[in-house]
C-alpha cells in the first residue's frame, strides 16, 4: 500500500452539502488517477455516477444508522460475473490492498465533518465486497476510522 500524500487529495462538496452538515445524507465517490497518483473524492447527496469510469475501481461510501447508532458503509464494485474469476480475485487482492489508503482518504478528506463529530471516529466500517463470485462477496467489518491511524 503507498502511503497517503494529503496534496495528491482533492475534495468537492456537491448538493450543497458543507464541510460540517448534514451527516445524513453524506455519500462519498473517491476515485483516483493511475497516472498521477491523484485521488479526487467527491461528497454530496448521492454518489457522483458521473465521476466513475468504465473500469470501476472506485470506492464508495456513505454513513447509515442501524436504529441509534451511525456506521460507515463502503461498497466496492468487483464483478457482476462478466470478468473471469481469477480477474476477479486479482481485484479483490487489489482493492483489499489499497481500501486503507483510501479510507485514510475519505477521513481526512471530510477532517472537519469528523472534528464536528468526534464519536464518527468510532464508529464501524463496513465493507460490502460485491461479486457475483460467492467467495468474493463478502461484507466485512473493518474496525473504524479512529484505528486507521494506528
């Protein structure tokens, strides 16, 4: 994993969405530049469709309740059963790679929603692999942004 350069992050607030409100609705799109090295994460009411290429190796995000209590859910496309399976695995290892860095990202990106909101740091991180191959398709609990850092 490389780790995470601040200036190679840019951030857009969409919807009229501000850098503190609302928490709910509040979507995440990070995308990034294979080029470049860049990452450029994009917050509004709803997932920024118009930023994802053909590729799909985006990360995306959005907080949710389950009753009283908020968790962060991340969704990480990688096939519908139109890649071969082994392509599949070779993204699953890749997204599991690098989806540190790219909450370490979305934390950092969104830094003042969270320093409004201390307890978001607590709060659990689950990531929903998606695949039409059942060894792929997993959700997994992966701590909490507090513990990234450590």
């Amino acid at each position: 994993m490389a780790n995470f350069i601040p200036e190679k992050l840019s951030v857009e607030y969409m919807d009229g969405l501000t850098a503190t409100e609302p928490v709910i609705p509040r979507y995440y799109t990070l995308t990034h530049s294979d080029v470049t090295g860049e990452l450029f994460l994009a917050i509004g009411k709803q997932y920024s469709w118009d930023k994802i290429n053909p590729l799909r190796d985006e990360v995306l995000g959005e907080w949710r309740t389950n009753g009283i209590s908020l968790h962060y859910c991340v969704y990480l496309y990688i096939d519908q059963g139109e890649l071969k399976q082994n392509v599949a695995a070779k993204r699953t290892e890749i997204f599991r790679r690098e989806l540190s860095l790219a909450l370490t990202a979305i934390r950092y990106g969104d830094r003042f929603l969270f320093n409004a909101y201390p307890t978001l740091d607590q709060a659990s991180i689950i990531v929903n692999f998606m695949s039409a191959y059942p060894q792929f398709a997993k959700q997994e609990n992966w701590g909490n942004f507090g513990s990234l850092s450590k």
